[in-house]
C-alpha cells in the first residue's frame, strides 16, 4: 500500500531493458529467447501493476496477464521446437551461423 | 520505508540481479538456472501485488514447464559437454547502449507521468479477485472468446511443435 | 442544225485515234475500217456543212458557228467555239477530200493484205515476204506494214488536228490543232523509227517548226492582252482592227504590224518558208501518204490558211492601191524569195520525193507572196487547187515508188534506190493510170493553160501582183513559175518517158485499186477545181462561170475585195513560162540516162546552198555543247550532284557523329550503362544489409525506434 505504481514500472522497465541486451547480444539462439522471456515477465508485471493499482474489480488486467502466459509458453515450444531442428540439421545453435535468408 | 517497501526493493534487486545473470553468464545451463531464479522474483512480485493466482500459475508454467523446457533445449543442443566460446556477441556493446537508451527513456517517461506517483488502494471487500477471473475467463459477456482462442492457439503450438522437432526424415 | 455537224467535225478521226490505240491495234481491218470510217464521217459532215453553205446568200455575213464559255477569267469568260466562213468552208471542202483519199490510199501503200514480212520490224520498213506458187518457184513479194494500225492512229489524230484548226473561231484552238498537228508530223516522220535519218528528220521537223511556234504564240500572247479576246469574231471588228493599227508597238510597227509579224513567223516555221525551210525535205523520211497529208492537205496548208485568216489584221489600215506596210512586205519578201529559191534547189534533186518538197516549198511561198501583197482571193484559191495536185502528185510519187519496189522485189535486186528518177524511166507504159493522174498533177503544178486548176490560180497571183504594181514580186514569181514547170517536166520524162533505166523500172507494175482510186478522185480536183475562179473579163471563156470563188471567199472579209481588171501581160507570161518550162523540160530531159549528164547537178542547188550544214553549224553543234557539256557535265554531274553529294557526306558524318559521340558515350554508357552500374553497386553493397542474421535486424530496429522516439518527444513534443 505504500509502493507507488511508478516503482513497479521501473522495475519492469528494467528487466525489459536487460531482457531486450540480452536479445541483443547472445550468441545462442536459446539464449536469445531467454532473453524473449525476461521481457515477456516485465510485460506481465507491467500488466499486473495497473491493474492492481486502477481498478482491481475489473479482471482485464489479469485475464490479459493470463493469456500473455499462455502465449509466451506457445511460443517458447515453438521457439525451441525449431531451434531442435535447425540444430539438428546444421548442427549449430549459434544465431549468426543460422543465416539462409542472407543475400 | 515500510516493510513493504523493503520486501519490493529485495524482491526487486534479487530479480533483476538474476535476470542480468540470465543475459551475462558463460554457461548456458546456469542461464537457465538463473532465469528460474528470475522469475520466483517475479511470482514474489504477483503475490505482492495480491495477484496470487498468477503467482501459482508463474510457478506452475513459467518455471516448471516453460524453464524445464529450456533445460531440455539446452541439453539437446550440446555439442560438447562444455560451451563453446563466449557466448556474448562482439557488439554487445551496442545491446547495452541501446537498452540503457531504452531505460532511459521509459524511466524518464514513468517518473515525468504524476498519475503514476499513486498508491494502491484497499481491495474492496466482497470482491473475490480469482473468483472474477475465472468468471471473466469463461463468460460470454467477457474474455471467453480470448480464452478459446488462447487455447486453440496451444494446441497449434503443440501441433506445431511436435511436427518441427519431430525425427522423422531429418536424420542425414 | 449546221452548228452541232460543226463541232462534231473534228470528233471522228479523234475517237478512231483513241479507238485504234487503245482497243483495235491488233487487228488491221479493224484498224482501218475505223479510220476510214471516221474520215468517211468527218468528210460527210463536211460536204453538208459546205453545201448548205452554198446555199446561204452573203454567207460572208451570216455566217454558221456557235461559241461556248470555257475558262472562267475574273469577270468575264474566255470562249471557244466553231465558226465556218466561206473561207473555212472551201478548207474544210478540200480538207475533207484530200484526208479521206490519202485514208484510203494508206490501206494500199500499206499493203494489206499481203503476207507478214520474213524478218520485218516494227520501226522499219517492210522487206518483203517470200512466198511458194503452186509451181514451187519462190517470190519475194511486198509484205504488210508490221505498224499498221499505229499509222491509221495517227493519221486520224493529224486529221482531228486538222479540224479543229480549220473550224476553230478562235486562236486558241487554232493553236491547239496546229500544235497537235506538229505533234502527229514528229510522230509520223519518224514512223519508222528504227532508221536513224527518220527520227533525226522528225526531230528536225519538230524543233524547227517550234521556233515558228514560240513567235506565234508571242503574237497569240499580245493579241490576248490587247484585245482581252481570241476569237475571230472580236478581233476582226472594224473598230479593234482600228485601234490594233494606230497604236505603235515595237520596232516602230503597230500593234496590228507585230502581232501579223509574230503569227506569220509560226506561218514561217509550219509551211516552211525561208529561213525554216530546212525540215521539209527531210520530212520525205516518212511514208508517202503522210508526205502527202503533210506537205499538200494540211499541215503545211494550215500555215497559210492561218495567215490567210489573219490578213485583216496584217491588212489593217491598208487598202489596195496603198504601198504595203512593213508586215505585209516582209510576208511578201520572204514568199517570193522562197518561191524561187525552192525553185532552184528542185531543179537539181534526184529523188523523186525530194523535188516535190521543194515544189511544195515553192509553191507556199507563192501563196505567201500573194498575200502579202494583198491578194486574198488569189492566195485562198492557189491554197485550195495546190491541195489537191499536190496530194495528187505525192501520191502518184507514192504508187511510182511501190511500182519500183515491186520490181526490186521482182529482180532480187536491193541495191537500187527506188526512189532514185534516175533508176526510173519509161514508166508510163507500165504504170499507165499513175502516169495520166501524176501528168495531169504536174501540168496542174505547172500551170498548164484552161485545162488545169493551177492555171486559173496561178494567173491569178499574177494578175494581182502586175496589176498592183508589184513588179519585183511579179518577175520573181514569173521566173519561179518557169523553174516549176522545168523541174516538173524534168521529173515526169525522167521518171515515166523513155526506156527503163534500170531492170527494176523494167519489171515495175501498176499499183492497187486503193491507191489508184484516190489518184482518179484528185485527177478530177486537180483538173476541175480551178473552174470556179474564172476572172470574168477573161477573154472568150470570162463571163460564161462566174467568178464564183471570188464572191464566196472574198465575202469573208468586211468588203469583197474587187476584182483586178483584166491585164494581158500577166496571162501572156504565165502562158510564156509555164507551156516554156514544160517544153524546156521535156527537151531537156529527153535523152538523159545517168546524172553525170544532168547538167543542172550543181553542188550548190543539190546541197540545198548548204543551209543545213549553216545551221548546224549556227545552232545544232552549240546546242549540243551546251546541253552536253554545260548542262549535264557541269550543271548536272558536278553541281547538283556535287551538292546532293556534299549534302549526303555532311548527313553521313553528322549521323556518325551523333552515333559515336554523343549517343552511344553518353546515352548509352553514361546513362543506359551508367544507371545500370550505379544500381549494381549500390545494389551489392545494400544488399549486405541483409545479412540474415537476426540479431542485426533486432538491433537495426531498437535503435531506429530509439532514435524515433527521441526525435517524436523532441521535435513533436508532449508525450
């Protein structure tokens, strides 16, 4: 009761922030979506601090938190689903060597 | 500084130390580990926010499918026992100088906004916060249509998945 | 009723012209049926337009004619039209006949109905077909015209030029038909156009009568813009022929006195008077009919009628008794100098065509000269009676020259000239009806007394020019006349009395009915025409006709010219010379076998005075520089090509240049090639931005929003 909203939401920010270096800068492509998870936490928090702190009777908030977890569980199956078999194909998980859709 | 400030300042440090952990270390299998730290500071952080069914859920999904996923993933992908070089890009340097722009601005952003600077107010009584969820995730009146294409939408991936990783054919 | 015959005249032989070209040329008969046919109708329409008028009193002032408007001209209109007169009653009367009797005798001269030639050409003459008899013996008889239906074309668009000039009222299409008339003699003299004398003598022909041209049309020009007419009718008003004479031109003449001048140089060039004498003679190259038609009937006829028509105007202001003004002195001058200086070229001729070119040089001048002292009748009747002995004579030449080919082709032997008088000789017994009709043409041509149309008009002109007081015209004509019935004798004995000089004149036969006819008909002309100009104070045979001629074509003009008086001297002398030169003639010529004993073959009579060599030296040799060497080396070869050359190398080289240096550096490498590397490159460098790799893109795109977002808050403001 004595956090303002703001806390929260630089604390999100940031994890966004350090998700998205991450994203950035890691040469494993499951690294990579390590990274895609930080920052799909940050999301949620983000979304749970408003609604908490607007309107906690209204479920929106929530309901949208819920569905960005079932997103994000959908994608990182996928996500690593093709990774297994880019690696098994080429033999390398390592994001720069995957470039087919190069010039 | 009340209490509950000192819990969301700890809670805050030790999840965004593990999440730097996360993009930083050497070893891929402790980046895993490291996210699942991460995001136990993110279900301390719903259960703070009185979100307490997405705590569980956090717990439940994230970390025990999601992060074990990645465990797996990453124990398929070995080549050797050990990581092979840095697991850092050369220009990371632009990653960091792009994401403290980034923070810099949206903290800029947050702390310039006054209606951002309010405190929580009481629940109200009588208001059954997952009892509303879970109406409101099933109602027709509400986000049932949300909720059924979420589900649609794992079971593609499901689908999805299963047939990209599958054996079948691949083996050369 | 007589006006529509009128205009229909000259419409026959024209049609049979386009006819024959176009449709019948393959088929002779044909061909000649239609041209007879339409000579037949044209002579019909004549004999009843004459007759009827003969039957109009004072015709000279009714007369028939029509005229229609043709060229629109500013305000008014410019007419054409048809108009007979007693003048051009008695042309188109001998006209009609003479054209319709040459018609016919082409048919024979031609000969038709003889077999196709063994290696005849079209453009020479007819060699000869070798034929088998039922004994097997091979003769070698004359062979059909292979151009046969070409020649009746043309001779009936000579006959439609003729027409129309004679039923013409006005100069125009006076001019027209003369010009068509000198088109159809180039076209006819040098019918057989693969001989080269044949087409130099029909350019010859043509080029000289053009100069007459040129002059005559001059005077047509002046005419026009004095009197703003053409026609007869209005240039003949007692008032305009007034103000044509008082009003001075140039050369101190009157307009009336250069314009007679300048149509009488176009007389001058087309009846062959001196100096533009020298096409005639050369003129023989062409088939005898067309000699006849030419030189008798018409072309050269037309030259005199024309001037004849236009004596008013060359008269004006001239009454009988007055000396004569400039124009008619000159015409005068150069008609009597003419007559004798033919004269005396003829006397020396061997061939027997060639004389009666002279003759009829001759005989034109004496027409001229009896003009151009006034004699209008006089030189209208010696028109009319030298037309038909004339033709007589040409065509009896014609049917002598067969009757010779005959017997060359008898004999075998080709190296006779068959128109040589001195192969000839004692003709009359083989080709006797050619003999009596060319004897009764020649005593016409000589003016044999009573008996012979020539007679009466050649006493006539005498009659004038002695009882005007003209004497050097008088002595002049007089020796003229005695050198005509000398070189006429000398040709009848040569070329019909004696023995046979020659194998071929021995085995020379008498021609078809289609030529002899026609000789019969003009025999009868030639003897009876000259009997309707008796003068009427003729002794013992005066006053029995009347002078018929002289009321009726002496009505033409605005008063009926009176009549000489009676003079005996000039009838002594034309009895004097023409019975003397008949009787020279003969006495000369009796006894004469071979050329070397013709004492009268002087170089300078039989080279003509060497007036054909004078001009090409004068004219034809310049001319032929100057268009060989001026006009195309020089004009043609070297400037214009050298300029159409220049003009080509300059568009060759500017083409070159735009290829070479402005289209293909610049169009093609600097921009086609240029573009297409500028894309290249820059295209394999850009491309580099798509590495494939993910993490590039993820960067490229946070930091493009990163600086988007600054550059919103920044720039845009607010949040």
């Amino acid at each position: 009761m004595s956090i303002p909203l703001s806390w929260y939401l630089i604390l999100a920010a940031t994890l966004f922030c350090i998700g998205l270096f991450g994203v950035l800068s890691r040469r494993n492509a499951i690294a990579i979506l390590l990274g895609i998870e930080l920052m799909l936490n940050a999301v949620n928090i983000n979304l749970v601090a408003f609604w908490r702190y607007r309107d906690p009777a209204q479920m929106a908030g929530q309901v949208f938190a819920v569905i960005v977890f079932a997103v994000a569980a959908a994608e990182v199956a996928v996500g690593l689903a093709l990774i297994i078999s880019v690696y098994r194909r080429s033999n390398t998980i390592v994001a720069d060597d995957i470039d087919l859709m190069k010039w | 500084m009340t209490v509950e400030q000192i819990i969301f300042i700890i809670t805050g440090l030790f999840t965004l130390g593990s999440a730097f952990m996360v993009v930083t270390t050497q070893k891929l299998i402790q980046a895993a580990l490291w996210l699942v730290s991460a995001l136990f500071g993110v279900t301390i952080l719903y259960a703070i926010l009185q979100a307490d069914f997405l705590a569980v859920v956090q717990v439940v999904v994230y970390i025990g499918a999601i992060a074990v996923l990645f465990i797996f993933a990453v124990m398929l992908t070995r080549k050797e026992l050990r990581d092979q070089g840095s697991q850092t890009r050369s220009n990371w340097w632009i990653a960091a100088l792009l994401g403290a722009l980034v923070l810099a601005g949206l903290v800029f952003l947050i702390i310039g906004e006054p209606a951002f600077n309010r405190m929580a107010q009481a629940i109200p009584a009588g208001v059954d916060t997952l009892r509303n969820l879970g109406t409101a995730l099933v109602s027709p009146d509400a986000y049932v249509m949300p909720f059924e294409v979420a589900s649609v939408l794992l079971l593609s991936a499901l689908v999805g998945a299963v047939y990209i990783a599958s054996r079948k054919g691949e083996e050369k | 009723m007589e006006n529509y015959i009128i205009w229909l005249l000259p419409l026959p032989p024209l049609l049979s012209f386009f006819l024959i070209i176009l449709f019948t040329n393959k088929n002779k008969k044909i061909s000649h049926s239609i041209a007879i046919g339409a000579a037949g109708l044209s002579w019909l329409g004549s004999m009843a337009v004459f007759i009827c008028a003969l039957g109009v009193k004072e015709f000279g002032k009714h007369v028939y004619g029509s005229a229609i408007n043709w060229l629109p001209t500013g305000t008014t209109w410019f007419k054409i039209g048809v108009m007979i007169d007693p003048l051009s009653a008695a042309v188109v009367f001998f006209v009609a006949w003479t054209v319709l009797a040459i018609f016919i005798y082409s048919v024979g001269y031609h000969n038709f109905g003889q077999p196709k030639g063994d290696h005849d050409i079209a453009g020479l003459p007819p060699h000869g077909a070798t034929i088998t008899d039922q004994h097997g013996h091979q003769h070698t008889v004359p062979s059909i015209e292979p151009m046969y239906s070409r020649f009746f074309a043309f001779i009936s668009l000579f006959a439609f030029g003729m027409y129309t000039l004679v039923v013409s009222d006005n100069l125009l299409t006076l001019f027209v038909g003369w010009e068509i008339m000198g088109l159809c003699s180039y076209l006819l003299i040098g019918f057989w156009f693969g001989k080269p004398s044949a087409r130099n003598a029909a350019v010859k022909a043509f080029m000289t009568t053009r100069i007459g041209d040129v002059f005559m049309l001059l005077g047509i020009a002046f005419i026009y813009s004095f009197t703003g007419s053409l026609s007869f009718r209005d240039i003949f008003k007692p008032g305009m022929l007034q103000a044509l004479a008082s009003t001075p031109a140039f050369f101190g003449l009157s307009a009336a006195g250069i314009i007679g001048l300048l149509l009488f140089i176009g007389t001058v060039g087309k009846s062959a008077q001196w100096p533009l004498h020298v096409w005639l003679p050369d003129a023989m190259e062409g088939p005898t009919p067309v000699s006849a038609m030419i030189h008798a009937a018409t072309m050269v006829s037309a030259g005199v009628y024309m001037v004849i028509r236009m004596f008013p105007l060359i008269s004006a202001g001239w009454t009988v008794g007055m000396p004569l003004n400039t124009t008619m002195g000159v015409i005068a001058f150069i008609g009597a100098f003419t007559a004798l200086f033919a004269a005396t070229i003829a006397v020396a001729q061997n061939d027997i065509k060639r004389v009666l070119a002279y003759s009829t040089i001759s005989q034109l001048g004496f027409m001229i000269a009896a003009l151009g002292i006034g004699a209008y009748v006089a030189a209208a009747f010696h028109l009319v009676t030298h037309a038909f002995f004339k033709a007589l004579l040409f065509l009896g030449s014609g049917s002598v020259i067969h009757g010779m080919e005959h017997g060359e082709m008898h004999t075998g032997d080709h190296s006779v000239d068959p128109q040589d008088m001195f192969n000839m000789g004692g003709l009359r017994r083989r080709m006797p009806i050619t003999f009596w009709t060319f004897l009764i043409g020649g005593f016409a041509l000589s003016g044999f007394p009573i008996l012979t149309a020539g007679f009466w008009s050649k006493d006539e002109i005498f009659a004038e020019a002695f009882g005007n007081g003209h004497m050097v015209v008088f002595i002049v004509l007089a020796v003229a006349a005695f050198l005509t019935a000398f070189y006429t004798m000398r040709q009848i004995t040569l070329t019909f009395f004696g023995k046979p000089r020659t194998e071929v004149a021995e085995h020379a036969s008498e021609s078809k009915w289609t030529m002899t006819l026609p000789l019969i008909v003009l025999a009868v002309f030639a003897v009876g025409c000259g009997w309707v100009g008796i003068p009427e104070k003729f002794p013992v045979l005066g006053g029995i006709l009347p002078n018929w001629f002289h009321e009726f074509v002496g009505s033409t003009l605005a008063e009926v010219p009176k009549a000489v008086t009676f003079s005996w001297t000039p009838l002594l002398t034309s009895l004097c010379v023409a019975l003397g030169g008949l009787f020279c003639g003969w006495l000369a010529y009796r006894k004469v076998q071979s050329p070397v004993e013709d004492k009268l073959q002087i170089p300078l009579l039989k080279n003509k005075y060497y007036f054909d060599e004078l001009y090409n030296f004068l004219f034809v040799k310049p001319a032929g520089w100057f268009s060989e060497k001026f006009a195309y080396l020089f004009m043609d070869r070297t400037v214009i090509d050298g300029i159409l050359h220049s003009v080509a190398r300059f568009s060759l080289f500017l083409g070159g240049f735009f290829r070479n240096k402005i289209d293909k550096p610049v169009i093609n490498e600097f921009i086609g090639d240029g573009t297409g590397n500028v894309v290249k490159a820059s295209g394999s460098r850009l491309r580099k931005i798509q590495a494939g790799r993910i993490q590039y893109y993820m960067v490229a795109s946070v930091a493009f929003l990163v600086i988007f977002a600054l550059l919103y808050y920044y720039l845009i403001g607010g949040m």
